[in-house]
C-alpha cells in the first residue's frame, strides 16, 4: 500500500559525517579499451569501443533497445565484457531502472544499505569480520543517518526493515536514490531515475546532482535531467560517441550536422544530374560524329582495307568513351551514396492511431459522488465530460492518480458513488501489464482480438519502431521502453477500439524520438484521453482540455490553471 506523499526537503549542505564520506572526484574513473558485447537478439551493443568516463557528468543516450541498461552492468562490473577490457577505479553506487520489490525486499536492500546494516549488527555482537570493520570505515553512525537521509528525501521515518512493497513506486525509487547518495560512492550510475517521480521529488534529484562532487552516468530520456548534464554520450550502432556540453548543445549539433549532411546530399545528387546529361549530351554527340564520319567514310571511295581500319579505330575509341562514361556515372553514383550515408535515417516511428472519433457531444465520463479507492480518505469526485476531451491527472507520488486512472478503466470500482464511462477504453499501465512475460507481442495481440492481417500488423508494428526482433521474442525480453511501445500496440489495435484512452505515465521508458512521435500522434488522436504524467513537456504537447490535480487532500478542478 502506498502512502501521501512528503515534500523533498531543500537542499542543505552535507551533515559531518556525509562530508567524511563526500566522494574524492579524481578517485572515479571507467574506460572502455576496444570493447566488444552483443546482445541476447545477436545485435552489437559494442563493437571494437573505446570510450572513457571521468569526473563528469555524462548523460547517456540512445534509442529503445539500444542497450543502455546492458552498457550500465558492464560499467557497473555486473556483466563481464565478452571481448576487450573494462577498467574502473573508485567506488561506484548504482540505481537500476527497475527496482526489487519483491517478498523479502525491505527498504534497506533497495537504499543499499542491507550490507553496512547487518556488518555493524555483527559487529556490535562481537562476531564481526575484517570485512565487516572495513566495510564501515566512516559509515558507523549509518542507523542514525538513516532517518535524515529519508527526511532529506522527503520521506517518513520508515524503519529500514519496512518491506519495499508497502511503498509507492515514486516512493521506492526516492529511497534508492538516498541510499545511493549517502554511500559515500566515488561515482553514481543511475537508469531512468526521474521515472516514476513528481516534479518536487524531481527538483529534489536536480538539486543533489547539482552538489555531486564524483562521478556520474546517468541514463534518460528526460530532457530538464539531461539539460544538466555537462557531457552526453550517444549510445548507437555499436558505438560510443561523446559530445561535450548539455542535451540542448548536443542536439543543435546535431541538428547541424543533419542540416550540413542534406545539403551536402542535395548537392551531390544536383552534381550527379547535371554530369549525368554532360554525359547523355556528349554521348549523342559521339554518336552523332560517328555517323558523321562513317557517312565520309564512305563517300570518299576509299580502300576497303583502310575503311576497316578506320572503323575498327572508331569502334576502339566509341568502346574508350563508353567506359569513360560508365566509369564518371558510377563515380557521380559513388558520391551520393556516401553523401546519403552521412544523412541520419529518418526516425522509423510512427503511431496509426484508429480511427476512434468522439463526436462533441457524446458523453464520455460520469462521476457521481465516486470514491476512488486509493488513497485512504480520499473525498468524493464528481465529473461530467463530453467529447474528445484530454483531461490531465497531476500530482504527487502516492496521491492516487494511478488508482484514478484503474477506476475509470473499469478495474477497480469506487468505494461509493458511480463512475460511469459511455465508450470503449484501453488503457496503458506503468507496468504494461496487457503484456504476459513469457508471450510475444503478436501473441498477445491474437490474444486480445487483433483485426488487422498480421503482415499489416507487422508493418505497423515496425513503423513504431518494433522490427521482427521485438514483436517475435517473449515480453520479458524486451528493453522497459520496448515494452511500453508494444503495450501501447495492444492498447490500439485490440478488436474493439478505444475511444477513451487512459495512460499512466506512457513516456517513462520511452526514448526521446519516441516521445515525439508519440505527442504527435496523441495530438491528432479523435478520441478522448486522460494522461497522468510527470513529464511537463509531455502534457505541455497535448493541449488538455481539463485538469485534476492533487491539492490538499483531495481532486481539485484545475483546468484554468497553467500548463
């Protein structure tokens, strides 16, 4: 069960003992030496890379499956590389993208702190090891610091054998997130972290990476978060390529280069037509010349010897100039596909939404006095929509929007009152959950009634970005961004199709190009939608119509407030 959410404390400078402990920056370094590592699909993660990873705060980069949670466990030491070397030095603390939450799981084995716990418990019983001492080298107030770090956090004083799954998942990763800075660590390797939190436990995140003193890799698609960032390295094609600046710098480079690669194509394929009639021109020419003196030839009685001469030089030299034709319309040719492939390929993601129009007066949602289950207390709501309308859900981490969202589905039903809803729904989880671990993505679709032909689902599914690779191989397979694409998929092309879309936080996971496409294809969806999300961006897209937001314990109407 989760709980209310805490505001994040303001920033403060590091107690004493976090001092002692405050990482030595030139401690932390990873090299990569002409490293190697495919994917489980037989795809290059790596191929022959070299890069190298200082006192700096790098953003790392890259599509949905590119492998960037794989490159951050051979970072991390988790996975050995299967050809070159890996070197670190320093300490390294780590918060993975998808957190244990399991039976057993308290939230000292998610803050990391499990094993500095039980070393002082032993310890302290007079069974303690060498280890166990060095393991607590300027870590023995760790019980007492406890507390401050969840305070500083935002959190409740929570006992550290409180199990992980009694916890929100905001909550979960804020609690990961603290046990990771407070390690005391040379370097942090974070995944995704601002997913699942809302905006103050966001500025909570900003604000302690801002006073980070080591080393720090940090994967995300979350453009404020990369914004900060002092390095970005771009994960693709089996390479590492770094650019040094924030994600703004970097893609005004990018954007640059893209521009200078299609004018340079543009130019190239100009040159190649105009050589390319040169060459028509001066061939007809030829011909023209050759007929010309063959007509000569012939007028002039000569002997039939010295005519076949004549003719077998004219043919040489007709059969010179065809090769010397054929050899600059190949090299013009040349020269325009190396222009092209220095031209980035457009993004191969598209949404085909269906055509799943609301007419403006059709009534979509009715609530009536209705209680959401989640959270405990939580007053009544009462709401009439009509239309295509794109409603917005903010609020803090545990406020319930999620439960909202169930509600309206049709998953849960209200503890009072009445929900109604007058049009089919979909709706897309944080967890994808319309995804079973161990089918494949056209299973699932056969599953939930599919219409399209499976070769037009398969040519949807790649211009969503899902090739053979994805939509063939079990769930469990795919990357969280993946996986949110293809549950999506499910969400669209199920038998009957929605008219109201309900979606719980749909860019967590996603890439950047995918975030686009899919603010593009929402901004043109005929149906109505509601949107939980932290992403400011995001919603900014979407234009919504109406807004709930989380205020003082309840569902408050914001639809004039500001985007």
């Amino acid at each position: 069960m989760a709980h209310a959410p805490h505001a994040p404390a303001p920033a403060r400078p590091l107690s004493s003992a976090q001092q002692s402990r405050a990482p030595l920056a030139a401690t932390f370094h990873i090299s990569l030496r002409h490293v190697s590592h495919a994917l489980p699909d037989g795809r290059m993660l790596l191929e022959d890379a070299s890069h190298a990873f200082g006192v700096a705060r790098h953003g790392l980069i890259g599509r949905n499956g590119a492998g960037k949670t794989l490159l951050l466990r051979l970072l991390l030491g988790e996975l050995p590389a299967q050809s070159g070397r890996i070197e670190r030095r320093g300490r390294i603390a780590a918060v993975p993208q998808s957190l244990p939450a399991g039976p057993g799981v308290t939230l000292a084995d998610v803050a990391g702190m499990t094993p500095a716990l039980r070393a002082l418990a032993r310890i302290e019983a007079g069974t303690g090891s060498q280890a166990d001492f060095d393991l607590m080298d300027g870590r023995w107030r760790v019980r007492e610091e406890w507390p401050r770090m969840l305070a500083d956090a935002g959190l409740p004083a929570w006992p550290p054998e409180r199990p992980a799954s009694a916890v929100s998942g905001g909550e979960l990763t804020r609690v990961a997130l603290a046990g990771a800075l407070a390690q005391g660590a040379d370097g942090l390797l974070l995944d995704e972290p601002t997913n699942h939190l809302d905006a103050r436990a966001r500025g909570w995140l900003m604000d302690r990476l801002t006073t980070w003193r080591g080393g720090l890799i940090v994967a995300s698609h979350d453009r404020t978060l990369l914004d900060t960032m002092s390095d970005i390295v771009a994960l693709e094609r089996g390479a590492l390529a770094g650019h040094a600046g924030n994600y703004s710098a970097y893609r005004r480079h990018h954007e640059q280069q893209a521009a200078s690669a299609d004018a340079a194509l543009t130019h190239a394929r100009a040159e190649r037509d105009a050589g390319l009639r040169a060459l028509r021109q001066r061939h007809d020419a030829e011909q023209r010349r050759g007929a010309r003196n063959a007509r000569q030839a012939r007028d002039a009685n000569q002997a039939p010897i010295l005519l076949g001469m004549k003719k077998a030089s004219a043919e040489r030299h007709a059969g010179r100039e065809r090769l010397r034709m054929q050899a600059a319309a190949q090299a013009l040719d040349a020269a325009v596909r190396q222009a092209a492939a220095k031209v980035a390929p457009a993004a191969a993601i598209a949404l085909a939404l269906p055509e799943t129009a609301v007419p403006a007066g059709r009534r979509v949602l009715h609530l009536e006095a209705a209680t959401p289950p989640w959270p405990a207390g939580a007053p009544a709501l009462s709401l009439n929509l009509s239309g295509p309308f794109r409603l917005a859900l903010q609020g803090p981490n545990g406020c319930g929007k999620s439960t909202l969202l169930a509600m309206l589905a049709g998953e849960l039903a209200p503890l009072g009152g009445r929900c109604e809803v007058g049009v089919p729904t979909a709706i897309l989880d944080q967890r994808a959950s319309a995804l079973g671990d161990a089918e494949t993505l056209l299973q699932a679709l056969d599953r939930l009634g599919a219409r399209l032909p499976q070769g037009e689902l398969r040519s949807r599914l790649a211009l969503l970005g899902l090739g053979p690779a994805q939509v063939d191989a079990p769930a469990a397979r795919l990357s969280g961004g993946e996986r949110i694409k293809a549950a999506l998929a499910c969400a669209l092309w199920r038998r009957e199709p929605a008219q109201f879309l309900l979606l719980d936080e749909p860019t967590n996971h996603l890439d950047l190009a995918s975030v686009q496409a899919l603010e593009e294809a929402l901004s043109g969806y005929p149906g109505a939608l509601a949107v939980a999300s932290h992403d400011a961006a995001f919603l900014a897209a979407l234009r919504p119509t109406h807004r709930l937001a989380w205020e003082n314990g309840r569902w408050t109407d914001a639809t004039a407030a500001p985007a």
